[in-house]
C-alpha cells in the first residue's frame, strides 16, 4: 500500500464505511457511534478542494469528548468516494449529505463545512432545513458576499484551477494540489505534509474532472438563472438554519470583508481543519448545546 493510500484509509478512533447515497457510492469515516444504537442526530463533516476527509483527523478524534456521532464524508470526485460522469452540481452534493444522514438513520445533522463543503453545507440547509439543523461555514463565507482577496497567491492559483485542459492536465500530473496548498499555507502548517495524499486522490482523470466541474459550477452558475436561484435559496435559508462562520486572519484566498460581521476570527490561515480544529470545537460545541 503506497503511502498516500495509507493516509486515504488511515486507522485512528475512527472507522471507515462505504455508503450508497443519492445514487452514489461515497467513502465515510465515522467516529463517535454507539454500536449498540441508532444516533438521532449526527454531525457531517465536509472537507474542501483539493482535499478529502483526513483534513478532519484532529476533529474526529474529539468525538468521544464532544459525546456526538460525527461522519467526515468524501464528496463525490475526492478521496474514495465515486468518480461520476455527470452530476456536478452543489444541490447534488446537497443531496449526497442528506442521503447521508438518511442512511445512518438519524433524524437530523449539523454539517460543518470547509471552503467548497461549507457551501454544499449552505445548501444542504437550503434544501433540507427540515433535516440540517446547523451549519458551520469555516473559511467559506456566504457566496453572495465573495470578495477574493488581492494577492500573489491567489494570481498563481486562479488559472491552474480554472483554465479548461490545463487544469485538468494540472490535477492528473501532480502539479496542482502542492500549488494550491503552498500558495495558501506557510512552512508549518500541518496542511502541506499530507499534501501528498490530496495530490494522489486527484491524479484519476474522473477525480479531477469531477473536482474542477463542482468548482466550474459555482463560478458559471452566477450568470444563469439556476444559479441565480441557487443564490437566492441560501439567502432564505440564512434567516431559517443557524450559520456560524469561521475566517483565518491569515487566509490569503477571502477578503476579510467577505465574512459575516460576526463571524469567529480564528489566527490560522485559510485550511482551518488542520490548523486551528480548536477553534472549530469551540464552535461545534456551541452548536450542540443548542440542542441539549
């Protein structure tokens, strides 16, 4: 087993599972449940591009102290989850989440979502508000509010994700994902020793088609009228469903103004699981207690 396949099946105080959800197969990793029963509400955790569940390591191994069933989820395209040949948009990976959710047997979720997972978490919400009853958006403001910030970084990033061919070819070689995590980290963030095993899960054509379409759909979807209504629909479920927000001082891909005005300010950078999962704790804990 290559090394990067190690960290994609990693053992831990966790458990790995396969779950078909909203027609497809999508790699879980649990921890937290009571073998002996059926959780009533569970907390998914949504990783963001270029990475796929093990960015929540630190989070899931806090299940047994925050006394919840938490689910760190692969979303389709990353990690081991399927590769499709369609079906890329945000509400479908909205509707992999609640499959999710419907397949563990829980009655409702909290979703805590990083970058591109806060937005499918936002729009889990939107869908499903009967169902998500929390979100957690962490280095993932409001896409109605996306201010990207001026920088170096962000200029050698924009067209290695986003020019057609070349983004691809950038994905299947390697090259992208160290990029991405390089430009947007410094030398001690916890983020660029796995990097390895991000670039690795992405180097199938599927996969990294897959990963730039969800990316794709986001940006193209703004001039069209579903993604207007998209839009709209997060806004009507910001007023229904509970969202905390998150942000890194140091985040050199957001804008500060992007954020909500009361959002969490943690002192990480923009890959918030790994940096600073206290910060996120703190926030999921606040969330439970809602419940309690």
């Amino acid at each position: 087993m290559s090394e990067s396949a190690d960290l994609l099946h990693a053992p831990g105080p966790w458990s790995h599972r396969f779950l078909d959800a909203n027609g497809a197969r999508l790699h879980t990793v649990t921890a937290g449940f009571d073998p002996t029963s059926t959780p009533q509400r569970v907390v998914i955790l949504l990783h963001s591009f270029p990475q796929h569940w093990y960015a929540w390591r630190e989070v899931l191994a806090a299940a047994g102290d925050l006394d919840c069933a938490m689910v760190a989820v692969d979303l389709r395209g990353y990690g081991a989850s399927d590769n499709p040949p369609s079906r890329f948009s945000i509400p479908t990976l909205a509707s992999d989440v609640v499959g999710v959710v419907s397949v563990l047997g829980a009655r409702e979720a909290i979703v805590v979502g990083h970058g591109l997972g806060g937005v499918v978490a936002r729009a889990a919400a939107a869908y499903y508000p009967d169902v998500i009853r929390h979100v957690v958006a962490v280095s993932s403001p409001h896409p109605a509010r996306w201010r990207l910030a001026r920088s170096r970084h962000l200029a050698r990033i924009a067209p290695a994700v986003l020019t057609p061919v070349l983004a691809e070819r950038g994905l299947t070689s390697g090259t992208t994902v160290s990029l991405v995590i390089n430009e947007l980290t410094d030398e001690s963030s916890p983020t660029r020793p796995a990097s390895y095993s991000y670039t690795d899960a992405l180097r199938s054509p599927f996969a990294a088609r897959c990963a730039l379409e969800q990316l794709r759909w986001l940006i193209r979807s703004r001039r069209r009228p579903s993604g207007r209504q998209f839009l709209a629909e997060l806004e009507r479920a910001y007023w229904i469903v509970p969202v905390t927000e998150i942000c890194g001082q140091r985040d050199a891909l957001w804008d500060p103004s992007s954020f909500s005005d009361d959002a969490r300010v943690s002192p990480g950078g923009h890959f918030l699981p790994e940096e600073d999962p206290d910060t996120i704790l703190t926030a999921l804990r606040a969330a439970l207690s809602d419940f309690s």
